[in-house]
C-alpha cells in the first residue's frame, strides 16, 4: 500500500532546516528611531539650566509678591511686660502713695499702614516685577537656546548617517571592481599592480567608514547629554539604518535611523523669511534689567523725602498709667520722618544704581548689533549655501556619468585603474559635500529660527 505523507511533517522538516538560516536574524539588532520632535521635547523636560531657570523664576514671582504686600496695611497682635525696682511716690503729709506698679504688660490688636514714602515703596515693587520679568525671558531664552543645541547635535547625527551611507556605497563599488580585477588577473588581462589599487580603494573605503562610525558615536553621545536620555541605545560602534549588516558582524552596537536628511531642510525652509526678533528673550531680559535698576534708584531717591506713617490699636494693659487698675483702652498716633542729613548716602546709593540701568542699557545696544550681525549673516551664507547646492548637484550628475565611463574605459584598457579609483573618489565626495550642504543650511535656518520671528 502506497504510503501517504503527512503535510505536517513537511513543515517540520522545513523549519528545521530553515532554523540555522533564521536564527542568526532573531536576535538582531533592532534599528532604533530618533526624531527630532522628541528630542526637541526631551531636551526642554530634562535640562537642569531650564530647572535652575524655573525655579530662579519661581523665586522672583515670590519676592514681587512680598513687596507688593508692603502698599497695603499691616495687623498684628502685640504684647510687651515689663518690671521695674523702683516706681514714683507722691508724698502728701505722712501719705505715701505709689504712683504705678512694679510690675506692667500691654497687649492687643495693632494696626499700621504707611501713609506716604515719596513713592520708595511703588518703585521697590516695579523693581522687583521687573526682576521677576527678566527671570522669565532667561527661562524663554534657555528654552529656545536648549532646542538650538538640541538641534545642532541632531543635525550632526544625521550627517554622520549621511557619510557612512555614501561610504558604504563606495565600498560596495569597490568590492564590485576588486572582484573584477582578480577575474581579470586570472585571465591576464589586467597586472598585480590593478589587484593592488583594487584592494587599497577598498581598503581605504572600510577605514572611512570606521572613522564616520566613530564620530557618529561621539555626536549621539553629545545629542543624549542634550536629551537627558540615550533611548535605550548604545552609542559605543553604531551605523545606519540602511548599510546591510553581516550576520559575522560583532563590533555593531547599535543600528541608527533619523529623519531623512532632506525632509528635515524642507521642513525648516519655512525660517528663511523670518525677521530678526528686536524682543527676543534675551534683549527682552536686558531691557527689563535695565528698568529694575531704574526703579530701583527711584526707590533710594525717595528716601531723601519726607515720610508718614499712621499706627492704631485696642490694648490690655495694666497698670493704667499711674492708677493700678487693669484696663482696656485705644491708642493711636502718627509718626513723621524728615531726612536732615546722612552724609549723601541714598543720594549715592542712588546715583551709582542709576549707572548701572545706563550699563545695561548699553549692553542691550550691544548684545543687539551682535545677534543682528549673526541673524542677516545667517541669511548671506543661506543665499550661497542655495547656489551651491544647485552645483553641487550638477555636479554629482556629472561625476556619476565619469565614473561609469571611466570604467568602462578602463576595462577596455585606455585609463588606468588609478583613473578610475580617482573618479570614484570624486564621486563621493560630491554626494558628502551634498549632505554637508543640507546640513549647513540647517545650522544657519536653526540659528534663523532662534534669533528670529515669523514675518505675519
């Protein structure tokens, strides 16, 4: 009897001489995703300047609230006791009556408000609002200066993926045209001297993208120290996303994959219009200090006036004056201050103060010519890095249709082989200077975005 086979046993047999091919890929390395969105976000929740910021903020709101309290009227509950060894008599005739008692306390609500201080203790509050303003545009300027650097260290990373992907692209070039001249050395067409360049373009290729990979290592790290995290990646030998690994490879820690290069230029290519920011954070905390020192001024200026305050209150006491009896009683009384002389203490104090709102009056001058120098000198080199961009892409189409010709001239044996290892090497070079221009461009349009507004 013909004997039937079981479908089962099929499959198990299959996957068992498949399991040796497939097992090597379960415990590959998974490609890890980075975005900038996130590690935009990451940088601003896990800084410890924009914690230190905060809290800094935090502090000024505080003390603004502290010196408001000083417009409004103060009450509280007051006591004192006392005791004395000796009080008055009154002597009349041979009667000797005391005149107090040796012992004394007064306690009770008190109630007391300034009724006018030439203006000291409004300019002390707009001093201090104006501190607490200064601290919230440094919080604004760490914000928008963390994102910036968050960037920039992006941008590096996605560079570095640029160079290994055209590297490794070489690579595979260069393996294609060993192969071709071991063939061809076989059949001696082609001289040791061939096999010799053919290896040492290769060669030169691997050692290329050893050191891309290396410096790919040292910008995620710097990219994860702006982050606060290393999303779960070890950055000790890592690559891009789309180099084929070996499955022999041992040395590969971590597999990258970011936003595509060109994706992220057209994303910022919005920033290019945007209009230099005369009240960017950091201008706008320069000008709130320069107004805190004003008032601040005002406030030492108004102690050179006179000054009134009023002061009420029901009180417990005892003795009664010169009566020993306990009693309850109102009190209330008006005090005056006129300044005579103090040796031009506050009028100093007042004058040097006001010094320093002119200082940082000129710093915001100067801080300002600085970034506007650095924002339309951004633009410049934008306009340039446009115009190369078109050459340089000129150019790639060029030095790929030379190198594909090259070759084929050097296997019909007109160039040599270091023509050829020339023209690929050109090639190259002109797909890195591409990506080194985006990546230029970036820098320049983040730099445009932080010291810039929209133009609405």
């Amino acid at each position: 009897m013909e004997r039937k086979s079981n479908p089962m046993n099929k499959y198990i047999f299959f996957l068992l001489i498949s399991f040796p091919l497939y097992a090597p890929l379960a415990n590959a390395l998974r490609v890890a995703e980075i975005s900038l969105e996130q590690c935009q976000k990451d940088a601003v929740s896990n800084s410890a300047q924009i914690k230190q910021k905060e809290k800094e903020a935090s502090a000024a709101l505080a003390q603004y609230k502290s010196a408001r309290a000083s417009l409004y009227p103060s009450l509280s509950i007051t006591g004192k006791g006392g005791w004395v060894s000796k009080i008055p008599e009154l002597e009349l005739g041979r009667i000797k009556t005391e005149l107090g008692d040796n012992w004394s306390y007064s306690a009770g609500p008190e109630l007391k408000y300034v009724l006018f201080d030439s203006g000291a203790r409004n300019d002390v509050l707009k001093s201090e609002y104006e501190i607490y303003q200064a601290k919230e545009q440094e919080l604004n300027f760490a914000k928008k200066n963390i994102i910036l650097q968050a960037r920039l260290s992006y941008f590096a990373v996605q560079q570095d993926l640029e160079r290994i992907f055209f590297i490794d692209g070489q690579l595979k070039v260069a393996q294609k045209q060993l192969d071709d001249a071991l063939a061809a050395f076989k059949t001696g067409t082609k001289n040791r001297l061939d096999v010799n360049m053919a290896v040492k373009q290769k060669l030169r290729a691997q050692i290329n993208i050893s050191n891309a990979r290396t410096t790919l290592s040292i910008h995620l790290r710097e990219l994860f120290a702006y982050t606060g995290i290393d999303y779960g990646i070890d950055a000790g030998y890592p690559t891009d996303w789309r180099i084929e690994i070996s499955r022999n490879d041992k040395e590969t820690t971590s597999i990258i994959k970011t936003d595509a290069l060109e994706d992220s230029v057209k994303k910022f290519k919005r920033f290019k219009d945007f209009l230099f920011d005369e009240n960017s954070p950091s201008l706008a905390s320069l000008d709130n200090i320069m107004h805190y020192y004003q008032f601040l001024a005002g406030s030492y200026q108004a102690n050179l006036y006179p000054s009134a305050a009023l002061s009420g209150g029901a009180y417990w006491e005892y003795p009664n004056t010169l009566i020993r009896e306990h009693v309850f009683l109102g009190r209330a009384g008006v005090a005056f201050k006129i300044p005579l002389f103090e040796g031009s203490k506050n009028k100093n104090q007042a004058k040097a103060i006001r010094l320093q709102a002119e200082a940082a009056g000129f710093q915001k001058i100067d801080t300002a010519e600085n970034l506007k120098r650095l924002f339309y000198s951004s633009k410049s080199v934008l306009r340039a890095l446009s115009l190369e961009e078109t050459m340089i892409k000129d150019m790639i189409e060029n030095t790929k249709e030379t190198a594909a010709l090259t070759y084929e001239a050097y296997n019909a044996g007109a160039v040599t082989f270091l023509e050829v290892d020339n023209a690929n090497l050109n090639l190259l070079e002109s797909n890195i200077a591409l990506a080194d221009i985006y990546v230029r461009q970036l820098n320049r349009l983040a730099l445009i975005d932080n010291l810039g507004r929209e133009n609405l």
